[in-house]
C-alpha cells in the first residue's frame, strides 16, 4: 500500500473509520511514517537518513528511533494520535539502554573524525583535536614497537622514536620537529624517546644544527630530562650547552633550567647555575641595555623561585637568604630602569608562601634548619623588606595578602585618657598623631586591611582618647579584656601595638580637654620604653599648620635614637582629578616645598616623607617598613 487520499470533506470520518490490518500495521510500522492533517491523510515515504528523519519530524506528531534490534519503529506522541489510543507495544515504549546510547555517540565520533581505525590504545600524533585531548595521553607503543622492529634484520635505528608523526631523527630534522619530539616524550614519560633525541642531539649534530639553535634545544631537553628525574641526562646537556653554546645561552632558558632543578630539589646546582648563567654585569656597563634587562630580570625571577619553592617546603632559611640576595639586587633592578610591568614579580605567591611557612613555625610543625641564619619575627617581613628596593606596581592583591598575613587578629584593648591608664609595656609600639581630619583613622584602617577597626567620621575630633589596638594577641584576648576571663596561651611573636591619638586644632574641644591632650602625649613620648615609630600626618592639599610646627619641635626635643619619626603626607588622591589605579595620587610642589622648610627649621630635616592615601591605597609598603620596627621588639 503506497498512499490514500480523502477528500478534505471527509477527511476526518475517514481517519476515524480507517482499520488497517495487522499486515498492514506492520508494513507502516517498518516502511512508511504516517501524516495527517486536517486536509488530507496520506502515508508517505521515510527519510532515508537519521539526519534527514530527524529534520522531518520537527513540528510532527510521530517519532523515529531505533529499537534494541536495530528496525526503526514508531512512537506516537502523548499530543496528537492518528487512533484513538497509542501503540501497546512495550518495546516501542523504551528508552535506550546505556550501552546502546554510547554505541550511537562512538558512531557518531568516528563519522565526525573521518580518520582510519588504529590499534588499540595507541595514540596518534596528528593534529585532529579529538586525538590531542589531554584525557587521550595513553600509550602502550605495542603498535609502533612492531614497526620498529620489522623494519629489517638490523632492526631499530639510533635515533628512532615511538611518536607516529616524528618517527625518526635525522640531519633534515628541523628544531620544530625536535622541540615537538621532546614534549611527546615528557607528557609521556618515554625514557627511550628522550635517550635517543639527547644522543641525536649530542653525538649526531653539531653546533650549527637548526640555525645554531641547538643550545636552545639542549635547555629545552636539559628541562624535561629534570621533569622526569633523568639528572645524569640533565646534567649532561646542561654541560654541553655550556660549554659549546656559551655566548647564546639565552637568561630565559637558564631561568627554566633553575626552575627545573627545584622542582626535583636540586638547589646546589640551581644556586651554582644562578650564579653563573645569571650572574650580574660587569662593573661599569650599562645596565640599561636590553640584553642586561634581560639578565636581571631573569635572575630576579629565578631568585622568587628560590625562596617560593623553599617557603611552600617549609625551609625557611633558604628561603630568607633568597629574599637578602632579592634586597642586594632591588637597587640594581632601579638603575636598569626596568619597570613593575615588566618585570611581573610574584611577589603575591612569595607572601603566601612566607605566610604558611609562618604558620608552621608556630605551630611546631615547621623547624628552621640552619640556626647561624636569622629569621625575622614574620618571615613575611623578608618580603616585604625585599618588595621596599623593587619598583612597586600598589597590586590590590599583593598587599591585601601582605594584610592578612601580618595583621592576623586585630583587639580594642582601651581608650587612656591618662598616662595611668595605658596598658603594660611588653610589646612595641606605633603611634599615630597629626591635627583633626587629617586622615589617621582611615590611614590605620587602611595599613591594617580592615573597615572599622578604627572609628572614622567627617566631623573633626572623633577621636577623643588614646585608642590601643592589640595586632596578633593573644586567641580570645577579646574575652579577658571585655569579661575578665582567664585565657591561656601566649601572643605572637610579632605583636605589637597601634595607637590612635586625639588629633589636634580645630577639634570641636574646650581649650582644658585640649591642653590636656597636649600634656598627655609629651609624657607618652618621653616616657613609653616600648615605642618605636611615630607617625606624623600631615595634609597633603595644604601643607604643614602652627600645630605641626609645634609637634616637629616637640619631636626633635623629646624623641630618642630607638624610636623613628616619619612624616606622612595624606589625602594624595585630592590632588588629582581623577585618581586611579594609574593615578594614585601626588603633592604640589609647593606643599613639598613648605614641608621640608619647615622639617628643617624645627630640626627633624632628615625624617623621611611617605605620599599615603586612604582611598587609593597608595603608600602601603612604605607604612608596613617602619611598622615592622615596632612587631620586631
């Protein structure tokens, strides 16, 4: 039966009395798909491809799909039937099973791929993105192997490979076929690729093989013989390299040689390879040069790795004696002219590193190994005294990580309102002065990483005591302040305290509350053993007033040798037009000008001077040298 017809009048009536026989069913059920509409009934002829099926069945009320037997049946949809009920068959009704769904998807893969059937489990070396999947990298080279060896009676060649698409070496080879044949062999483990390419590269060639890249090629092999713990291989092409190709060793390659080396905890070659392929120019030459940018860079790099890879070990020392050959090449680094982005320092992986290894060290489960190096009270300050003589780039990140690794839990101890009432003098101290409004609220909250620690306000004199904030207290110091509770354990290491003192001039104060104030904090100055920074603010719009006159004087007069003064010039950002990340902030120089006239007429000329802003974060690193001096009593 080949179609029907009904005339669009009867079309309805003709579909409810049509009865097939069950010949007739099946004959639809296998070789036909019905249509129907209210115009007219018809069956017509399948689709001859699943594509094409698919395509036709949009909009359809009728299915196609295969059954477990591999025929196509039908199954109508739960909208629209041609009969009244649906087709009781259960195994038109079935979903397909697991097996038969992924069989369809390998079907539909090799179609897509277009390529031959290869051995199992080999892996071929072709560009097809399907074969370059990461999850494809097995290989059991049963399949190459037995061409290898059928090549004749004399068998496998000296500078065969098992990689299907460079199967072999030879003096046509270019440096690309090389390099691919060396990630083959380390993506995969193959010690009988890397031996046969260090052989062919070594004993077959000479050094103008490639363009006279072969010393590049030797690196890049002495880097995966390292990945694969071959060290005598390593070894041997490093000594190549280095004997034959000196004068093209390229910083790059030996920065990746010295990474290697770490990577398998070989640090007396990679310090000794440091100082030779890295060492610095010589004296007299310029260093801004781009082949001497290069090396430093280089060298500056592979010092980070140093001490990152010691830090994440939990090897302290070493780590620190990075950091100090990391401080002694900062200045040379600033005379190359080389800039923060160029020289992109991992100066964040270097903080997190410090920072856990600190961790250990207080929790017993880290032990310095060499005692004749000394360690800071945070190890986190060796990086910090080592990001001081590089050029800064004010990363968020960067210092958001330096925050918390130095300022790990912050207290309101008490607010003195007399000398009687500040707390016990058994840690160091940072003190905070300068005139109302100038900024010292924001600027703590700003050094500290955190919103409120101190209470800011638009309206001048919010603060009204010496506020005593606790860094890295005792746990649970809160409840033996607020409660009285006992609390057992001991401060940190580096605890320190910071202080916030009530600012000076137009604080909305009376003249006694004032003087008070003043007299107050010239018996703080004098007397507190512990101190050791004193930071003056100062507004960086306009300038020193009387009142910092007066504060210099009374600095010069009062202050020691142990305790260091620093100016702070504030709010920098208001002296742009639009800050930013770029432009962070500056000082006229007429401000500048007037400051130090009048550091050098009240006899504190040579205290140095930090550009800060609050909103920017400018001036971070800078604050956190000198509060250091404070964490290390």
């Amino acid at each position: 039966m080949t179609g029907i017809h009904v005339t669009p009048r009867s079309s309805i009536m003709a579909a409810m009395a049509f009865v097939l026989t069950p010949s007739c069913h099946q004959n639809l059920a296998t070789n036909a798909v019905m249509a129907f509409s209210p115009s007219h009934l018809s069956i017509t002829p399948p689709p001859t491809t699943r594509s094409n099926t698919r395509r036709a069945l949009v909009g359809s009320s009728t299915h196609i799909r295969s059954n477990a037997h591999g025929s196509p049946s039908i199954t109508p949809s739960t909208t629209t039937f041609l009969f009244s009920t649906p087709p009781s068959s259960s195994s038109e009704k079935r979903k397909l099973s697991r097996p038969e769904r992924k069989a369809i998807e390998r079907e539909k893969k090799e179609r897509q791929g277009g390529g031959g059937q290869q051995p199992k489990g080999y892996q071929n070396d072709s560009n097809n993105s399907h074969n370059n999947k990461r999850s494809n990298r097995k290989h059991n080279f049963k399949a190459r192997e037995k061409v290898l060896s059928s090549k004749g009676s004399a068998g496998e060649g000296p500078y065969d490979l098992h990689s299907n698409k460079i199967s072999t070496l030879n003096s046509e080879s270019t440096a690309d076929d090389v390099v691919k044949a060396i990630k083959r062999a380390q993506n995969l483990h193959d010690a009988h690729d890397i031996q046969h390419i260090e052989s062919f590269l070594i004993d077959e060639v000479d050094e103008t093989f490639a363009y006279g890249f072969r010393g590049s090629l030797l690196a890049r092999l002495a880097v995966a013989a390292l990945h694969m713990s071959n060290h005598e291989l390593a070894r041997k092409a490093i000594k190549v390299r280095r004997t034959e190709h000196r004068s093209s060793m390229l910083p790059m390659e030996s920065s990746a040689i010295i990474r290697g080396m770490l990577r398998v905890h070989n640090t007396t070659d990679a310090i000794n390879l440091l100082n030779d392929e890295l060492s610095l120019p010589l004296a007299g030459t310029p260093l801004d040069t781009p082949a001497n940018q290069d090396r430093i860079k280089h060298r500056a790099l592979s010092l980070c790795s140093v001490a990152s890879r010691h830090f994440f070990e939990g090897e302290p020392c070493m780590a620190v004696t990075a950091c100090k050959m990391l401080i002694d090449l900062g200045p040379i680094v600033r005379e190359s002219r080389l800039t923060a982005e160029l020289l992109e320092m991992p100066w964040t992986r270097l903080i997190q590193g410090a920072a856990q290894c600190e961790s250990g060290i207080r929790s017993g489960s880290v032990v310095p190994c060499q005692p004749d190096v000394d360690l800071p009270c945070n190890l986190v300050y060796s990086v910090l005294n080592a990001m001081a003589t590089f050029p800064s780039d004010n990363n968020d990140q960067t210092y958001e990580a330096l925050s918390n690794a130095l300022v790990r839990r912050t207290v309101f101890v008490t607010g003195a309102v007399t000398v009687e009432g500040i707390p016990e003098a058994d840690r160091g101290e940072v003190v905070f002065i300068g005139r109302s409004n100038v900024g010292k609220s924001s600027l703590v909250n700003m050094v500290t990483n955190r919103k409120s620690l101190a209470y800011t306000s638009k309206r001048p004199g919010k603060t009204q005591q010496f506020n005593y904030f606790a860094v890295n207290d005792k746990s649970d110091r809160e409840k033996e302040i607020r409660f009285g509770d006992e609390v057992k354990g001991e401060k940190d290491a580096d605890s320190f305290y910071i202080v916030d003192v009530p600012g000076f001039g137009f604080a909305q104060v009376p003249d006694k509350q004032r003087l008070d104030w003043s007299s107050f904090l010239s018996k703080y100055l004098d007397t507190r053993k512990t101190l050791r920074v004193v930071f003056h603010l100062v507004d960086g719009r306009h300038g020193p007033i009387d009142e910092d006159f007066n504060v210099m004087r009374n600095m010069a007069d009062t202050l020691g040798k142990r305790v260091k003064y620093v100016v702070v010039l504030t709010k920098a950002d208001k002296n742009v037009k639009s800050a930013s990340k770029t432009n962070q902030g500056s000082v006229s120089k007429q401000v500048l000008t007037k400051l130090r006239e009048a550091m050098n007429e009240n006899g504190v000329g040579k205290a140095p001077i930090l550009l800060t802003s609050a909103e920017t974060k400018l001036g971070r690193d800078d604050i956190w040298r000198y509060m250091r001096l404070a964490a290390e009593v």
